[in-house]
C-alpha cells in the first residue's frame, strides 16, 4: 500500500505496478549471462574510496581514505577498491601505506582502477608492490560522445585499447608475480559508460 496526500488527507492506494514498463530481457543467444539469475548474494566490492576521490580538485586524504577503509573491512566487505594510485599522490600513497603497514586482512582482496594506459598500468603496478593480493580495474569508456570527442575512435579502436590495456596488465601480472609484486592478481575490466549505449553496442 502507498500513501497520497490529497486535499482531504493522506488516501491509501494500492501500488499501481502498470505504471511502469516490465524488463525487456537481453536477448543474446550465444552468451550464457543474459538468461542467468541471481540465486546467493554475489561477492560485494566496495567502491566508495576511489568514487570519492576519482577527479576530484581535493581528494579524501590518507587518514580519511584510512578511516573509511577500516570501517568497510569492520562491514564485512572482502573487495575493497582503494583508489585510482596512477591518478594522483594521495591515492599512491595511500596504497602503499596500507600495504606497507600491513593493514589488509588476509582474507580481503584490494582492487584498484586504472585507465587502459601502459604509463598508468606500470604505475599502478608500483603501487601494488608487496601486496599479497590484488584486483586491477582497468576500464576504457565506450560511449558515443567519449569515443568521438575523446578518443577520436571508431568502435574497433575502442575494443584495441581495451585489449592492450587488458593484455599489458596480464603481462605484468605474470612478470611481476615474484618477487616483490602481489603474489596473485586478478583482473577486471570495464567498458566504463557502456549503459548509456543501446545493449547492441555495449554488450560483446
Ligand atoms: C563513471 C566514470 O567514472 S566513467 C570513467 C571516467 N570517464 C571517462 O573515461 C570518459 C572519457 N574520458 C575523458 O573524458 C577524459 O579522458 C578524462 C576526463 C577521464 C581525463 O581528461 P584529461 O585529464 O584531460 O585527459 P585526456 O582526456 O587528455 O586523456 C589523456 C590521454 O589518455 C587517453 N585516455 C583517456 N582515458 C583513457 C582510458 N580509460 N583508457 C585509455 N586511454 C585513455 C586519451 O585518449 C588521451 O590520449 P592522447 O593523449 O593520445 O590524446
Ligand atoms: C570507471 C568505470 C569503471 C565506472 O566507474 C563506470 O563506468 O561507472
């Protein structure tokens, strides 16, 4: 039931579901993932220490980022992202400083995002040095007004960057596994913006 306010008070009505258009389901045959459904809660990954300090003029500093880590730890969350270390100072050091210290639990796993750029890759990597695990997010935008304006691509470029930027970080993963990089390293990778797209261009 909902509640109204109308000139004689507050109507009860029923929820008028029709209101709202069903999902349209993606209709993609040769992928198993549109027709897969959630039955147990997924693995959470924290975002909120790299939304918050992304581009912004004056990011969170250390002992912030510090503060609000611990207190996802304290949550629960086993994926953390920390920050974009290739993308400014604090971020860097921040990274360090919790490796470092030894302040990451053995059973979290931090991530950090990068852009698809070997420059930033390699510096990301020097970020990571010494931890025992990590998550590296390496992201390209696929939207119209980027690709065009930003990059000055057609759709295949777009796709080459991604799969440099993805190899490049799967090569230093192996190059550097021993012995001061993380000792195991996962990837992801993220076509950034893509739910702007109609599904035909935004889903592989
Ligand atoms: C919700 C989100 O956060 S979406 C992710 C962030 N937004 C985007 O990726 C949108 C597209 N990108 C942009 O608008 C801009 O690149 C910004 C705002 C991220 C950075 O702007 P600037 O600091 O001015 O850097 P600039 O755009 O000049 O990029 C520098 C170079 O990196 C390239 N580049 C930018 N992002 C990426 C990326 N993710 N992967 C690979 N290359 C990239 C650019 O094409 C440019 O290359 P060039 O020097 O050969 O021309
Ligand atoms: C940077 C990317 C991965 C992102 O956060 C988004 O597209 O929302």
């Amino acid at each position: 039931m909902m509640f109204h306010r109308q000139p004689q008070g507050l109507i009860e009505m029923a929820f008028d579901y029709r209101k709202y258009a069903a999902f349209k389901p993606v209709r993609k045959t040769n992928r198993r993932w549109p027709d897969q459904i959630i039955e147990k809660a997924p693995t959470w990954c924290a975002v909120d220490l790299r939304d918050g300090n992304q581009a912004l003029v004056k990011p969170m500093t250390v002992a912030q980022k510090q503060r609000l880590f611990d207190l996802l730890v304290k949550l629960g969350f086993k994926q953390i992202e920390i920050g974009f270390p290739s993308a400014s100072q604090p971020d860097f050091d921040f990274c360090r400083k919790l490796i470092d210290e030894g302040r990451i639990p053995d059973d979290v796993k931090i991530q950090v995002l990068t852009q698809a750029r070997p420059e930033l890759i390699e510096r990301t990597y020097e970020a990571l040095k010494g931890a025992k695990q990590a998550i590296v997010h390496v992201y390209n935008s696929t939207s119209t007004v980027q690709r065009e304006q930003v990059f000055g691509l057609d759709r295949a470029g777009i796709r080459e960057i991604a799969v440099k930027g993805a190899t490049h970080v799967r090569d230093l993963a192996a190059k550097r596994r021993k012995p001061s990089g993380p000792s195991s390293i996962r990837q992801k990778a993220s076509p950034a913006l893509s739910w702007i797209l109609p599904p035909k261009w935004s889903t592989p």
